[in-house]
C-alpha cells in the first residue's frame, strides 16, 4: 500500500510503521503471543500524518500520543485497503464522524478541536482523527 498524501492546510508527513517482531512462529505465521507495538516518533505540533503499515492495518488498534508538550497533537490518517466501516472510541464512548459536509460530500474535515474528532472519506477508504497530548483512543 502506498503512503497517502491530501493537503488540507499546508504540511502533510508520511509515517511508516513496523510491528516488533514476535519471536514465536509457527511455520510461516507468527504465534501471535502478544499484541503487535507500532511504536514512532512523531514531531506533535498539529500537523497533519499519513500513516501506512508494511502489512494490513489491524482492526481494532489504540493510540496514545505522549509528548513534554501539552498543547501539542496532530490529525492522524489510515488509509485502508477495503470499504469497511470504521469507529472511534474514547473512554468506552464512540464518539460520531464530524457532522455531514453537502458542498464537500463527504464528513466535514477535521478542526483539530478535541481529542478523538474524526471522520471516514468514502470511496479514498481513509480513516482521519485528531489526537493530543496523553490522550488514549
């Protein structure tokens, strides 16, 4: 899968991420033993991040974004490989898609407003969410 570059306002970064190694295989699969860690290093100062993984994207994922900055955060994209619908959780709640955007046709884009804002943009399959300091999804 190749990274994904949309400009919404200005600066847009590609991030590739890696899974650590499971030292358990059975033949040609893992054991699966133990959650896969993407771990990154990111610069939180509420620009916009493409994110891709050098397999699929797993379906139930958590991210936490800790950083000595607490103003800082950043607009996190995935895009995935199939149309399946997507959800945000934050605290055990979901929290709904940006309200529907009629000039734009799609959900209405992300404003960086609170933690866990998000939307789905159909047909590009790309998953879009804020995410700022010590804040758990």
């Amino acid at each position: 899968m190749q990274p994904v570059y949309i400009s919404l306002n200005g600066t847009v970064m590609a991030n590739k991420l890696n899974s650590m190694m499971d030292h358990v295989w059975d033949g040609f699969y893992t054991g699966q033993k133990r959650l896969s860690r993407f771990p990154g290093l990111i610069d939180g100062n509420q620009g916009v991040y493409n994110l891709t993984f050098t397999g699929t994207p797993a379906k139930k994922m958590t991210f936490t974004f800790y950083s000595q900055n607490k103003t800082g955060g950043m607009t996190l994209r995935i895009a995935y490989p199939s149309a399946v619908s997507r959800s945000m959780m934050k605290d055990g709640k979901e929290i709904e898609y940006n309200q529907w955007n009629e000039t734009l046709h799609m959900y209405g884009p992300i404003t960086q407003s609170f933690c866990g804002e998000n939307r789905y943009i159909g047909v590009k399959n790309i998953f879009e969410f804020y995410l700022e300091t010590d804040c758990v999804v």
